[in-house]
C-alpha cells in the first residue's frame, strides 16, 4: 500500500513518518546527531534498516545529504525545510506520551520554548483554542476521492461536497 | 524493537501510532467509522491486517469494544479517552499533509473548528506562540536514561541532567 497516494492528508503525512524509526531519525536529526555512525549508536538501529528508512525519508525529500569528506564520500543527513516542518508534529506526539506514557519516571526530556519549560498544545489557527475532537470536525475538501483509504468516510464528513 | 520501552515519550507515542494503518484507524473511528466491516470498506485494508492493528490498539489502550450484537458477538471500537487525544496530533499531521503534499487537487478534506474552517498550529503551552525548530530544544528530563533508542541523544540535550 503506497500511503503517499491516499487522498487524506493524514495518510500523505503517515507515508513519511511510517514507523517510530523514521519519527526517531527526524527527531535525532532535528537535535544534530547528523551522521549515519552516530544514528547507529544513538538508535541501536541496524544498518540495513537505518540505510533504508534513510534512502525513504530521502527519496520524500524530508533529508538531504551534505558531503563532509570526499575519499571515501561521506555524508552529513540534514532535514529539509519540509522535514523541519514535522517537528510540530513530533512535539505534539511528545507531550501525549509525556501525559499517557511517563512510566512513572517522569518525562525522559522536556521542551524549551525560547526561555521557558513547556508542552506543545494543538490549537486552531482561527481562533488560537485547542483543538479537540470535541469541537473539531472534518469537512469536504476540494482534493477529496472516494477510493483505496478513503472508501466511505466522504459520508461521515460535513459540509457540502465541491462540485 | 519494543518502542514503549524506549525512554522516549516520542518513541512511546509512535508505538501507538506505529504504521499509517494504525492512523488511518483512529482517523476513522475519530469521524464514526465504528465497525470492522465499515473500516474494511473504508480503508482497503485486509481482514487479518485490520485485526492484528485493533488488537495492538486494544492492547494500548487506545480502542476499546462496544458489544452491540450478542449471538453471534458483535463489537463497535470506540476511541478512548487517551485515543481521542491522539487526534491532535493528526490534526496537526493533517495540515503537514495540506501544506506539503496537496497533489495540486487542493486538501482532500477541511478541518472545521467550532464555526471556523482552520488549520491545525502546535504552539507553546506557556506563551501561545508557535513551537519550531528554529526556537525549541530539547531539555534533560528526570525519566531519561542512556539506552537503545537514546543512546547518544543525552549529550545534544540541553539544561542540567537531574540528580
């Protein structure tokens, strides 16, 4: 199943952040730990597994490569602008294991916003109030099918369907 | 790789959210796409590939079943309070998705907050502004340890590590 074909933008996004190592190489990528040894050591992940989520996260244009050394070529991995752009998204999955998942321990790291501890919250770009199931529903869009992935929900959305 | 035992909260997280599928499943149940013939209508998905991902999401504590039909046994998967807060979070995947990967059709779907069309912003639980890379880190936090899966990331933290 090709996710990045779905038309939901949450599967588009999901077909980049397919599984926790992928979310893990942007997080470790996004703190500088930028090259492969170092994502080995710090992931425990296995070579073979790292090189392929790499060659994905490449391929969806979320990391670039810099060389830092010619012979043999060697390289920095760097998140583009878009993977840059996860991070939110990855915050916001912190601070619901942070709530959910804290073992007892407390939380393993915490955020610094500019000069201050704290949590991402997911608010309304309108009216800058959380979002939450409670008060947010999905509406129509223009780029909406009914196909593979999104078979019947166009029934449950609201809104009036663009012609 | 157990990723709950990562002492991570975005590892923890995403071992939860750990495939599109599992996404795509809380998408569904999120808009009342409640029964396992209906999110196999809806997502395409295989009956032996839709079971494995709600008994994992059972499992997490993410879903739980609603009998509706006794004989034979009949169940809704009904999200749970701690699965209804994952929403966010896709809410915000879903505004990746609209911004990066809208395939010129235009979003599949709108989020509608409250009466408002609207985007989903992670922003700082103390001040209100946008969370981004540009200026958030992350801090030592008290559950943290050097382990698989965090084995290097200690040292590309910020603050003081706790006693």
């Amino acid at each position: 199943m090709d996710f990045s074909t779905v038309h939901c933008s949450i599967a588009r996004t999901f077909a980049v952040l397919s599984d926790p190592w992928s979310a893990l190489i942007v997080r470790d990528l996004a703190v500088g730990i930028h090259r492969f040894d170092e994502l080995v050591g710090d992931l425990g992940i296995s070579r073979k597994i790292l090189t392929a989520r790499l060659a994905t996260l490449l391929e969806h244009e979320i990391v670039e490569r810099q060389p830092y050394q010619q012979n043999p070529p060697r390289y920095d991995y760097v998140l583009t602008e878009q993977g840059r752009e996860l991070m939110p998204i990855l915050y916001a999955a912190m601070s619901w294991g942070d709530r959910w998942r804290d073992g007892n321990a407390g939380p393993p790291a915490l955020l610094r916003h500019r000069d201050h501890t704290a949590a991402a919250v997911v608010v309304c770009s309108e009216c800058g109030e959380p979002m939450t199931l409670d008060d947010t529903v999905g509406q129509h869009g223009p780029g909406g099918r009914r196909a593979r992935g999104t078979g019947l929900i166009g029934s449950h959305l609201h809104g009036p369907v663009p012609g």
